[in-house]
C-alpha cells in the first residue's frame, strides 16, 4: 500500500528528469541533493545507463510514515513502472527498500543492508557498489570441483582393476 503523502506522479517527474526524487518533506535529502546527483551520475555512466547492460539507477527519497517496508517495496514498484528505470531505492530517513529488473530480491537485499544506518550519499553509493561487486564465481568453481571429483573416480577405478588382474 502507498502510504499517505507519498506523490507517485511528482515523484516519477522527478525521477525522469535526473534520477533523483525528493519528496515535500525529505530534507534529509535536500541537504545531500549535489552528492547524490554526483554518485547517480557516476553510477549510471559507469554502469552504462541501463542501455545494453549495466543498471539504471534511481533514488527517491521521502519522510512520511511508513507502516512497514513492504510500503516502500510498493513505492518503489510504482515509481519503477512509472519511469522504466531498471533499479529503485526508496529511502525514508530510518529505512529503505529497492525494486529491480535486473537483480534478484535477495541481491537487494543483501545490498540494502549496505545503506543501513549511513549518511544518504554514503549508503547509496554502498548499495551500488554492492550490486555492482563482482560475484563469486560458483559455476566455475563446481565445475572444477566436478572435474576434480571425476578424475580420482576414474584413477580409483583403473587403480583397483589393475590390483584385481594382479
């Protein structure tokens, strides 16, 4: 549920126009805008602007109450179909919560937990470069270890045969 006071359409104008959203009482973000617009900038030519590959960010921040996050996932919905930006934050000034075509739920989450507890800029730049880190490469290393495994099956078996005939 959109919580009360939260502007769907002001908000998505505003993310339309520069990737940052500034709700009518987020002064918590009006004190940071020029570092959060540097670290927006940064973070969608790095990652290639949503254009073939690489995330398109945006960030709205808002400071009405909130019932639970869910509410903010709903927001950040909202604002995601509004916009066709592929990754929404929404903060408020105590919690967040984000929405992605191109990560999973729990690569959100787990990045979310970077913005915790941060200065706006910090924490939004934190949960970019999570999302944006390198992950750990388990296909190749299964792989490898299926390699691995096969390999002393197989000298296992040609090692127990040739004793047998012995």
């Amino acid at each position: 549920m959109i919580p009360a006071g939260v502007d769907i359409a002001d908000l998505s104008a505003q993310l339309r126009e520069d990737r940052l959203a500034l709700g009518p009482n987020a002064e918590f973000g009006r004190m940071q805008e020029s570092e959060l617009l540097d670290v927006l900038s940064v973070s969608n030519q790095e990652s290639g602007s949503g254009v073939n590959g690489g995330a398109d960010f945006g960030l709205a921040l808002i400071d009405v109450p909130v019932g639970k996050a869910a509410d903010l996932r709903d927001v950040a919905q909202e604002l995601q179909l509004n916009t066709e930006i592929e990754t929404i934050v929404v903060r408020t000034p105590t919690v967040g919560a984000a929405v992605s075509d191109l990560h999973s739920r729990a690569e959100l989450e787990a990045a979310e937990s970077a913005f915790a507890h941060v200065q706006t800029s910090t924490g939004f730049q934190n949960f970019v470069d999570e999302l944006s880190g390198t992950p750990f490469p388990w296909g190749i290393i299964a792989i490898v270890l299926a390699i691995v495994i096969a390999t002393a099956l197989t000298a296992s078996w040609f090692l127990v045969t040739k004793s047998l005939r012995n």
